[in-house]
C-alpha cells in the first residue's frame, strides 16, 4: 500500500493532529494521531500487508473503515491482556499501543505459511471432507489417515491465539429499562431519539463508535442550514441535556431477543492502556426496551474478479472516509473499479482532499451525464462498460488489467488495457445492515432495484430508518427516522411532538447498482475471492452447487463462506448471487441464512461479568466461622458449605469420621443441621391439607409432638421425607432434607395454588429463620438437663418425638426428640443469629461429658449404620415398600400418590430393595458399585442392585453399605460380591438386615 | 436477652472502599446494614384479608393503600410481598407476639423472620446504578416509586427491595445468602466507591 | 422472555420456573381410579401453537400463574393469577 497522510482543511476530522502518539506494530514504532484507529495510523504509514489469508496465507491488506473488516485482523495487547483477532478498523489508537500481525511466520511480508498456495485445488471448499482420506485397505481404515492430517490440520487453522494467562480485567453486567432504543448513531438515529426525547420518552441511543455521527462526520451536506458534521455536534449535546436520555458510546448492539430484550456491550477502557482501578474493561448490558428504533446503516460490497484480494484494494466508501475522517489517501495513483453512482462520490470527495484519481471503471452499460461530468471534473479516465478481469503485484497491487464487459454473458474479454495503480477502490452496491431484524425470524425481502436483502415483517415492536430500510440519501434518511421515531412513539401511548421535518441540502445519489457481482473470464485462471476472511472463492461456491450443496444454508457449512468472525459482512450477498446464478435461479427464491446473535465478536469475559471464580451464591450456616477455625474440612452440599469432618492433626478424614462417630454412640457429640429445610405452615386447614401431602397418617398429631412423614410424588415414588412437629392447633414446623427443601416448598405451593385453592394454609420458608444443632448420644439428655431450663427434660415429661420449648443462658429455643443417628438425641433450634451464642453454650454444657463436634461424613456413617434412608436411597426410582417403608403409606385417606403407588409395577416381585451389606473380606465397598452373584471379577455377570451409601463402620468393626437388591428382603443371608468395573473394585459381602445397629431402636426410646 | 449476631457484622467495617472518594460535588454511596427487632410475615386469605388489613392499620397506625404501597413510620414499615402476604418490619422486639395475639384470631397467619433476614441499606445517587448491575428490574421512579416494595431475585436469591426514598433502598436479604451477597454488591460498588457507615435509619 | 405478573408487573423469565401444563385438573381425593390418575401424571397434549401453562414466581411474589403462550413465536398471550386470589375465584363468589 502507498497509503499517507494528509492535511489539507476538512480532512481528519476525527483527529487531533496536536497530540502525538507512538504504538507498536510487529515490533516496529510508528506513530499516529488521537483519534486515528489502528488501521488509519497504519495507512498513514504506508503499511501495506497487514497479514495472510486463513487458508491460502495470501498477503492481505486494509478493506475497509469499519467493523466488516475482513484481512485486518490483529493480536492487541500482550501477556494476560492479549486478545487475538481483534480488527484494525475498531481499535482506537493509544499511547504505547502495542499489536501484532497474525497467522504469519516469521512475518505478514514473509511467511513461510505461504507454501499452502502450492496445494491449490487440494484446499478448495470441503477439503477435509475430500483431500485428506487414504485408501480403504486392510488396516488402513480412511477415517484412520484423517486422524493423522487432523491433527496437523488444525495446529495450521484458526487465526489469532488466545492467552492461556487468566484475564486480570473486571467486566460487569448492568440492566437497562426504557421506552426507546435507538440502535446507531448516525443521521438516523440522532434525529430519531432526539424526537423521541423531545416527546418525553425515556430513551438509549447505542452508538458502536466513541463519537456519535455516522455518515455525518465530515459531511459538508446541509441540515437546517447547517453543515452535516455540525448539526450532528449539535444534536448529541442537545440529547445529552435530556435527564431522559443515556447515550452510551463505544457500544455495540449485539442481540435482539424474544420481548423486546436487546444485548449490547459497552468498551468501556479498550482505549486506554489498560482499565482505571476498579473500573471495567467492558460492560455487557441487557436492555428491555419497549419500542426500538434500528438505524444501523448500510455495508458496502466489492467486486469479485481475479486477483481482488491484493493488498491495496479497498472499499470505494472506505476510502472516502478515511480521507475525511482520518486524513489518510490509500494510494497515489488510484482507480476505481464500480458498478454503481456512490463511487463517484467517493472520488470527488477524495479529488477534493488532493488524491490522484486516475482511471474509473465502469461495469454497466451507460451511466448518466452527471456521472460522466464528476469524472471529468476530477480529471479521472472513465472506460464504461469495461471490467477488471485481473491484478499484477506481488505484495501489493501494481497494475490492474482492463476488457470489455459482456453483460449477457457475463464474461470479460481478454484485457485491453494494462493500467498501473497502487490502489484500486472498488464498490458492489450497498448491504443494508438488517441483523438484528433477522435474528429472531424475519425473513428478509429481497429487493431488485436495491440488489440487496431489506428487513422483513417486524415481528416484534421495532421501527427501521436510513439505510439499514433501504432509505438511502440524507433526506430520505432523516425523514425515515423521523417517521420511526413518531410509529415507536405512538406504539407505546406517547404523543409525538409536532416538530417541522428538518430541511436538507444534499447531492441525492442513486445506490442502485447494476446486477453485476461477479467478473469471469472465458479462461479460468487465478483466484476469485468471495469471502476475503475465510478465503471462499467463487470456484468454490460452484463446486458446492456441483456438489449438490446448493441450498444456502448447506453453501454457508460447506464452504465456510459468511463463518468467519466478519461472518460475510461484506460477502454474504455476492455469494448468494453466484449460487444462484448457479442455479439458474433468482436470488430471492435462494434467500439468505438466518443471522444469528452476536452482531460481531463479543470476548467471553463481557458474558460472563462477575460470574466466574465462585459461580454460584454460597450458603452459610450462623457456626460457618466456629467450624472453619476448628480445622473443618467444608465442602458444598448444594449451595451450603458444610464440615465434613473436623480433621485433628495427622488424621485422614476416614479417622476422623470414625473417631467422631464413635465419640457420639460412646457418650455425646454435636451436629450443625441448620441447613435442614424448614417450612412453616399455618392455617385452619393446615391439618388437613399435611394430612393429603404425606402417605402417613397427620390428622391426629398431637400438639407438642413431632411425626416422621413421607412424601409420595403424584406418581407413587417416593419424593421426600423429614419430620413435622406440631406447635400449635394451626401451626406446624414442617423439616425437610437439605437438597429438597426448595423442590418439597414448590410442590405444596403448586398444591395450594393450582390443586386445592379453597385450603386456607400459608406457607413460610424459615429455612434461614433457624439455626439447629443436633445434640446426639447416650449422654445427650444428661447435657441438656444441665443447660436447659424452663422445660422438664425427663424421659416421662419429654418423650421420644416429643417437642418443647425452653431457654439456654437465656436463649428461646425449640427442641424436638428425634434421631436420625439411633442413638438418645435432640434436635435443638434457637434464632439463626443466636445460633453461635447456642452453640457455645451446648459446647461448654457438654464438656464434662467430652461432648466431640462431628460432621456430615460421621452423621452419614451413625445414619447408616442404623439404616435410616436418605438421598441415595430417595433416588426418584424408589417407592416406600421398596425402602420397607410400606407401613407408612395409609390405605384409610386419599393422599399424593395415594392411587398410583399401588400400581402393579411398583409391587411386583423382583424390584430392588433395600438390604445391608456387610463386608466379608475387609474390602472398603464403594457408593455406585453394583451388587452381584459372580465372585470373578472379570466376568461379574447380571447386575442384582446397586450400592447406595456406603462407610466404615466403628459400631461394627467392618466396611458397610446400604444396597438396593433384586428381591433384597429375601435374601437376607446370602453371600454376594459387589463389584465396580470403573474403578476395579470386587469384594465379598453378606447381605443384612439395612439396620445394623440397634434395630430394635432401645438406645433413642430409652 | 441475648444479642443477635448477624453474619455481615465482620464482613461490614466503616471506611471508605473502591475507588478513591469523590472531592467534587457527586456524593459516595453509603452502605450500612443491620438485624431487625422484629421482622414477621403475616398472611390473610381472601375471606379474611380486609379484616386483617384493618387489625394492622390499628397496630400499626399505617395506612394500607393497597398493591406495592409499602407505608413505613418511625415504629413500623409495611412491605406487601405477595397477594394477601406482608412483610413487616418493627422497631421493637416483642412485635411478634403482639401481631400473634392480634392477627390469629383475626384468622390470618403470622410467621417470626426475624432471624431470617438481614438488611442492607445502600444509598446515593449511585444507588440505582450499582444495584440495576445485578438486579433485573426498572429502577426508574415511574417504575419502582418511593415507599414501595419489590420482591426480585439476585443471583437467582430472592431478595425484598423496599424503597424508601429516591436514592435510598433497603434491601433484606436472607440471612444464609448474605456473605455471597455482600461479595458481589462490594464487587459492583468498588467501582463507585463507597463508603460503610453505622447505620442510621 | 418477559412474563407480566399480576401482582409484579412484568418480570424476566428467571424470576420464574416452569410448573407444566396448565390444562389439568387433578382427580378428585375421593376418586381412586387408576386410570384418572394415570391420565393426570402422564398425558399431555403438546400443542404446536397456543399452549395454557402454568409458571411460578419464585423469585417474586412466590404466586402461581397460568400464562397463554405460544410455542412456536413464544409470544405470551395472557396471564392470569392462579391461587385463593384468582379472579376466577372471585366471579364464582
């Protein structure tokens, strides 16, 4: 490229050519203005390949000005803040910038990658379908060969590499709620949301550049008189002065989802070095608008011929803008090559900022005697009706050669000129920018005199203006928004202010270009380029047709083209138009693939916000800080942090559940179960309505006493159980397991809400209300006899499941007699915030007794062994009678389930129940193992159950498992292995009775 | 009888965090917190619900406007979380047995949280900014006025935001939930700055 | 997706769960039939269209409400409170 900078008046409007700045790029220093992009300051600079083609490692250079930038693809930033893949045209330039060229070794000028270019058709569309197989013999298997290519494959594929270093930046979530979104920033948008504004809306206008103005910026176009560029200054600050209205910069407007909810992120420090303290490097928002006004404007399309992806070859508009916005001429010697009015005004505004325009070519046929007349004002050749069928130059354009152009066959003749050039502009037609209207469904309509997709029905409340409805020309534009801005408004009951339309002086040119997307040559020879990014040529969209992928969404998948991160921006539409020409079709009966969010590249970091380290909240029990500093291991039980066990020095946690088991079935010890699920339940029919939610029998349940229930899904399994203490006439406390206190609390609120509606019941969660300690052994009264006081702790005055309430140092508490342990034990609850003061209090009143704190794996370990079910056991596949829990299912009262538990299924013979199983060989037995006949551990044979929980047993003396056997009841007795091929276990075991300790149940009666 | 420990007292010291204070004229976010006296949750069901509303207009001398209305004085602030449910809030600590007594046989419900929840108060005219980071709903004055009361989530953790002025929230949050709460409003008001105060009603 | 709740106004769906279709009625306590039950726990119509269910605002005002949606656009149609405050039980009053 022969890019440079210049200064003449009205030229870099964007730039301050007071500040300096130096970056980095490639490892060499150059320097560029504030206000410059990465790109801008690049061409000022004369660079000219930016980097290689993904596939090919073709050199490519600068395409555009904006975010459908295909070839300038950079690695910004380095060590933990590198960011692979980020365009050229997007990043503002900074002081101590720092960048690189990628999918290039050594470098974008040398590139020993280049080599691909040798494997020519080997490469082409679906290739790892086709090229790399091997012949089907003998071993030689073909998907075998393709392993071996794989992996070479694709350590060669991608283009940028990410940062293995974790990314040090914050990024932040925020919600947004307003009557308007005005999505772009340009004409469109401004007058859009400043009528909406002025109407009284409360409205967001996104903008994906730092400044607002679009098309205005450096426009000398009047509005009201006054020149485009300041009308757009003035309109900005008016709009700021509204209390109602956000205008957030730097943003992008990603996604439109169902509801009128749109996604955008805002950059809020990737123009600085780095983010400020406490400040985030991108903000991700999620807006709820309820009218949106999309004005995202149009992309200009190239040309497709032979050698067009040269460095050097740009986007006719591009070029404009960079010559306005950032004083900068692409090349010295310029031509262009175009098939519609909009280049010419590209190179008149160019030939004012002093560029050399030499030659213009023109596809069609005749073009009018304005057109003719700016060439020549600007001293350019015009050759009408000819077309560029190639380009010389090695790492940059040279020369272009130029024939006559047969508009019935399309094809170029043979060239007739050779003209040289450093940089040839090229201009397609225009792409309104509908991808957002797309995303949730509707179908773009083709439009012929625009050769371009225009959003279809709007299938949520949003209204289109400018160029993205197919409005172009600034006065079109305006007054489109402002019939947008006036349709939104009166969508959601606010009166439009009758404001006059504003007047405009402008040049009208004509967008509408001739159907002209593709140059071929009689011959076949060299590269035409469809998709720059991914490197699709037009050979390879034929090949897809011959191939019989011919509809577009198989044309997109098999040849990659519209895939990559620009995702087609600038080539969706010609590929379209070259498959059907394939077809012999025209392109609305092809159509176009859906879009889909996001809008462009979004970095992982900005969706994810602060959710990463901890990903889900954390539930505390009021003792979390007494069992951290006595050395607990915890661990997450769902969201709550738990002990496991609270390891003594040297122990393992085997050692340290067996000691603290131990310590409770000898004398006493302690156990945290405030996460227990707790439900309050109060209401005259709260009697009644307990009585038709478990199996057992509730209608009679005295005051002051506590009853074990189980709970039967509407499908006869089992659901859940806990215990239900009676505290009142109409009031219970309802305790269910910590993993199903949300899942039990919902289905009563459905049952009280959709089922029995007239019950009168209310339904508190007091989970968090209540802290409870579980106080457990055989010297657990004679503890609570020396701290308790206003209740008689007595074996006749307190019996078991009975409840009481009373004070500890002062502290109101409930207890309830119940075990889950087997052993004599109470279940102490007190005020959440008391529970320390609890806690210390029981601790101190336990000392003569050496009262041993134990956790869950020790709780697990009394439980089992006294076969009390649990999780494993409710594991949604078993019934009651399975678990020997078949007394408890009443046959006197309806209740959930009360039909269907008797269901033939969930009563026949060879169903899986519940048994104990002893070890036999001193084998540790394993969760999850399954039980079986075979002692040989590798033919096991038929699976008979499974084990469920499983522990050392310090009772016992041995390793123990509660199991799920074939017709385990039957089978007491009998010798059986249990075995788990995953992690080579097989041991001997003895099936048992599930109550290994205690069956008779003395020790908690007693 | 015993002080109540709240598991945000070690986490919640007074000084300044996040990013340095602001000298010019916009004013830091305040964050206090604290336990309730007394915090209760009574239940009316549709034949009963007028009754109870007026046995708690008496108790409360509050007047009760109906839908998201949340009328507070100096001794009581009355949150309605739900058809026929209430969240009330009392400066005295026998509150709960004075609602019993009263709402019982008046044939409603009344249920003790006070235990449940802790409170948080952020305030500022940052409030609204650093809150809408993690909570979906409009904070806007037309949306969410003065005096009124939202039940939202946060994290998928219920959460009841009472609005007591226009830069001022209360947020009860549950008491399990409120360290990992605290963690990501810290987190999201570093970035303003802010400033941990006594609290003051 | 938005669900406007009665009582709340209108919520983000994550302040909701899904309580499934919202066209059945549970047999009666007194009717023990197997098939009724059967009927009630397994079968449902899945329409490609118009679809009565059933949502919960857990993370809100904890009601139950029965919103129209549609499965194809997911527009909602209409919400309506379900529970002991429905305004359906209000008009058999």
């Amino acid at each position: 490229m022969s890019g440079y900078r210049i200064s003449s008046p009205d030229t870099g409007v964007r730039i301050d050519p007071t500040k300096l700045l130096n970056f980095s790029f490639n490892g060499r220093t150059y320097s560029g203005f504030e206000g410059d992009t990465l790109a801008s300051a690049l061409l000022a600079n004369g660079v000219g390949v930016l980097g290689r083609s993904f596939k090919y490692h073709r050199p490519r250079g600068l395409f555009s000005a904006g975010l459908e930038e295909p070839n300038a693809l950079v690695t910004l930033r380095q060590g933990r803040r590198s960011e692979p893949n980020i365009k050229a045209t997007e990043i503002e330039l900074y002081d101590g910038l720092i960048a690189k060229s990628q999918n290039c070794w050594p470098s974008p000028k040398f590139d020993l990658m280049a080599i691909n270019q040798l494997a020519g058709n080997a490469l082409s569309a679906g290739f790892y379908y086709k090229t790399f197989m091997g012949p089907n013999v003998f071993f030689n298997k073909t998907t075998e060969v393709w392993w071996q290519f794989e992996k070479i494959i694709r350590r060669a594929a991608g283009l940028g590499k990410a940062s293995l270093e974790a990314d040090p930046d914050i990024y932040e979530r925020m919600h947004a709620w307003c009557d308007v979104l005005v999505v772009g920033g340009g004409p469109a948008g401004l007058i859009a949301g400043e009528r909406a504004a002025e109407a009284g809306a409360k409205v967001i206008l996104c903008e994906q550049m730092a400044e607002t103005g679009g098309s205005l910026v450096g426009s000398k176009d009047l509005i009201d008189g006054m020149e485009g560029d300041e009308w757009a200054k003035a309109c900005i600050e008016r709009l700021k002065d509204h209390e109602n209205v956000r205008i957030l910069t730097r943003t992008t407007v990603q996604s439109y989802y169902d509801d009128n909810l749109l996604h955008a992120i805002e950059r809020v420090a990737d123009h600085k070095i780095k983010p400020d303290a406490f400040e985030p490097r991108q903000r991700s928002w999620k807006i709820r608008a309820k009218s949106v006004i999309i004005a995202t404007g149009a992309f200009e399309r190239p040309l497709v011929f032979s050698g067009n992806d040269r460095p050097g070859i740009m986007l006719a508009d591009a070029a404009r803008r960079y010559a306005v916005e950032y004083g900068v001429l692409p090349g010295k010697l310029i031509s262009i090559f175009t098939n519609n009015d909009t280049a010419y005004h590209a190179a008149r505004t160019m030939a004012d900022c002093g560029a050399n325009i030499k030659t213009i070519i023109d596809v069609r046929q005749q073009v009018s005697g304005e057109i003719r007349a700016i060439a020549a004002s600007i001293g350019a050749e015009l050759l009408v009706g000819d077309a560029v069928s190639r380009t010389s130059g090695l790492q940059k354009i040279s020369a272009i050669h130029v024939g006559h152009f047969n508009a019935d066959s399309k094809l170029v003749a043979p060239s007739t000129h050779r003209i040289e050039t450093d940089c040839l502009l090229v201009s397609g037609g225009w792409s309104p920018a509908i991808h957002l209207t797309s995303q949730f469904g509707g179908t773009p309509i083709w439009d012929e005199g625009l050769q371009a997709f225009l959003p279809g029905k709007a299938l949520q409340n949003w209204y289109g203006a400018g160029a993205m409805a197919g409005k172009f020309g600034l006065a079109n534009t305006l007054l489109s928004a402002t019939d947008a801005a006036k349709s939104a408004l009166k969508s959601i009951g606010i009166k439009p202010k009758k404001l006059k339309p504003p007047i405009v002086n402008s040049e009208e040119i004509s967008v509408q270009p001739a159907a002209v997307y593709e140059i071929r040559r009689a011959i076949k020879k060299g590269k035409s380029f469809v998709d720059l990014q991914h490197d699709v040529t037009s050979e390879d969209v034929r090949l897809a047709h011959r191939e019989g992928f011919i509809s577009v969404e198989h044309l997109k998948r098999y040849t990659t083209l519209g895939m990559a991160t620009d995702q087609g921006k600038t080539s969706n539409v010609t590929g379209l138009a070259i498959m059907a020409e394939a077809r012999g079709e025209a392109i609305e009966d092809v159509g176009t693939t859906r879009f889909r969010p996001p809008f462009t590249p979004v970095t992982l970091g900005a969706i994810a916000g602060e959710n990463y380290g901890h990903l889900k909240p954390y539930r505390l029990s009021p003792m979390n800080d007494w069992h951290i500093a006595r050395g607990a291991n915890m661990y997450a039980n769902g969201l709550w942090m738990r002990p496991e066990t609270y390891n003594q020095s040297g122990e393992t946690v085997e050692q340290a559940y067996i000691r603290e088991a131990g310590a409770v079935r000898k004398s006493v010890g302690l156990v945290d179960v405030s996460t227990l699920g707790k439900i309050d339940v109060q209401g005259p029919d709260a009697g009644e309505f307990l009585n038709r939610i478990y199996s057992n029998g509730f209608a009679k349940l005295p005051i002051g006493k506590a009853r074990y229930g189980l709970m039967l899904r509407e499908d006869g399994f089992l659901f859940d159980d806990g215990t239900t203490w009676r505290l009142d006439e109409n009031h219970y406390l309802m305790t269910t397991t910590t993993a199903k206190a949300g899942p039990v609390m919902e289905h009563m609120e459905y049952h009280l809400d959709v089922v029995w509606p007239e019950l009168k019941v209310s339904l508190v969660s007091v989970t968090d209300q209540w802290a409870g300690i579980a106080l457990a052994g055989p010297n657990s009264r004679k503890v609570l006899e020396a701290c308790v006081s206003g209740t008689d702790m007595s074996d006749k005055a307190f019996p078991f499941m009975g409840v009481r309430d009373g004070e500890i140092t002062d502290i109101p508490i409930k207890i309830a007699r119940l075990s889950f342990s087997g052993e004599m034990a109470f279940e102490v609850f007190c005020g959440a915030m008391h529970g320390q003061a609890l806690w210390d209090a029981l601790m101190d009143a336990g000392k003569a007794f050496d009262i041993t704190p134990y956790g869950l794996e020790a709780l697990s370990t009394l439980r089992i062994e006294k076969g009390h079910v649990a999780g494993p056991e409710l594991n949604g596949r078993t019934n009651a009678n399975d678990l020997g829990l078949g007394g408890m299912v009443s046959t006197k009262k309806p209740f959930i389930g009360s039909v269907l538990v008797h269901r033939e299924a969930l009563n026949e013979t060879g169903r899986k129940q519940l048994v104990g199983l002893r070890s036999l060989d001193g084998q540790k037995i394993l969760g999850g193992s399954h039980i079986v006949a075979s002692a040989d551990q590798a033919q096991p044979g038929e699976s008979l159950g499974h084990t469920t929980s499983a522990c050392f047993s310090p009772e016992l003396n041995c390793y123990i498992s509660l199991g799920l056997l074939k017709d385990g009841r039957a089978r007491i007795g009998e010798k059986l292995h249990v075995t788990s091929p995953v992690r080579g276990t097989h041991g001997a075991v003895e099936v048992v009775s599930p109550h290994m300790v205690d069956p008779d149940g003395r020790r908690m009666h007693g | 009888m015993v002080e109540k420990t709240s598991p945000l007292d070690k986490l919640l010291k007074t000084g300044h965090y996040g990013k340095p204070e602001n000298t010019g004229e916009q004013a830091d976010l305040k964050i206090s917190h604290r336990t309730c006296e007394s915090l209760v949750q009574v239940t009316a069901w549709p034949k009963t619900g007028k009754g109870i509303a007026t046995t708690l207009e008496k108790m409360t001398h509050l007047s009760l406007q109906g839908g998201d209305a949340s009328p507070a004085n100096e001794d009581f602030t009355i949150m309605p979380t739900g058809p026929g449910q209430y969240l009330i809030e009392a400066q005295s600590g026998d509150a709960t047995g004075r609602f019993q007594k009263k709402i019982i046989p008046a044939k409603g419900a009344v249920t003790d949280l006070t235990h449940a929840r802790v409170v948080i108060r952020i305030s500022g005219d940052q409030a609204v900014w650093v809150l809408a980071k993690g909570i979906a709903i409009d904070f806007s004055l037309q949306a969410f006025p003065v005096a009124t009361s939202r039940n939202t989530a946060h994290h998928q953790i219920s959460l009841t935001i009472h609005r007591v002025n226009e830069n001022t929230f209360d947020l009860f949050v549950f008491t399990s939930l409120a360290c990992s709460f605290w963690h990501w409003l810290d987190r999201a008001a570093k970035e303003v700055g802010y400033e941990i105060v006594r609290n003051v009603k | 997706m938005l669900i406007d709740c009665p009582w709340c106004g209108p919520r983000s769906v994550e302040e909701f769960s899904y309580r499934g279709d919202g066209t059945l009625k549970r047999p009666a306590l007194s009717d023990n039939s197997m098939n009724a039950a059967s009927a009630y726990v397994y079968n449902r119509e899945n329409p490609a269209g118009d679809h009565m269910e059933i949502w919960h605002h857990g993370n809100g005002c904890r009601s139950h409400i029965l919103v129209k949606r549609n499965t194809l656009t997911h527009k909602i149609l209409s919400c309506e409170l379900l529970g002991p405050y429905s305004p359906k039980r209000k008009k058999k009053k």
